[in-house]
C-alpha cells in the first residue's frame, strides 16, 4: 500500500490515515490519523471534534470509532478536507484496513485561540 503524496496550505495540517474494518459482531471502523507533531494533532481534534480523541500513547496520532451514520459523518469531513472516500474504506489490498489516505485539515492557531476580547 502506497502513502499518500504529501501535500500542504497555509492554516491547515497535513495528516495520513487509515482505517481498520471490524467485521465481528455489528460492523464498525476504527480510524487513525498520524500528524507530524502533537501540536498539529491536538489542533486537528479541535476542527474535527467529536468522536475524535487525540492519543495519550502517541500525542502525534488522533483516533475514532464509528458505525454507520456516525462513520457516514466521519468519512463526509475527512473527503471534505481533502481525503479520498475510495480510500477511506476501501478493500482493494486487504479486508481488514482501507487504503492510506492524507488529508489537510484546517486549524486555527494555539495563540489565535487564546485570544480574549
């Protein structure tokens, strides 16, 4: 499988995901997404928010859980921001994991954040 070609914009990170298929029981996704830093990670939970939880293993690397309408959601932002939905869940190579997948996820900066009026 190849990895994403990377790609950047000004006030976005970039980041390469992947999703993992999970067949026992009722169907649901897991996603990972690794960023180049925790600081881009951490700023990318703040845009894409709920489900999405930043890694206490691995500050560089945010996941999530999905079934159904909520993966539906999921999916629909990352193709959004950039992501490949052929990808996202794609089968091509394996059953159990999509295809790598970037995406450049629009951030607003710590300091811009913090701003008080």
């Amino acid at each position: 499988m190849n990895k994403p070609e990377r790609r950047s914009r000004p006030g976005h990170v970039w980041g390469e995901g992947i999703l993992a298929h999970h067949f026992h029981g009722n169907y649901w996704a897991s996603l990972a997404i690794v960023f180049d830093d925790a600081d881009s990670a951490r700023d990318a939970v703040a845009t894409l928010g709920e489900p999405w939880k930043q890694s206490d293993r691995d500050p560089t690397c945010i996941s999530c859980s999905a079934q159904s309408a909520e993966l539906d959601r999921v999916t629909d932002m990352l193709v959004a921001f950039g992501a490949e939905r052929d990808k996202i869940g794609s089968i091509r190579f394996s059953i159990d994991h999509g295809e790598w997948f970037g995406v450049l996820v629009p951030v607003r900066p710590k300091e811009q954040m913090e701003l008080t009026i």
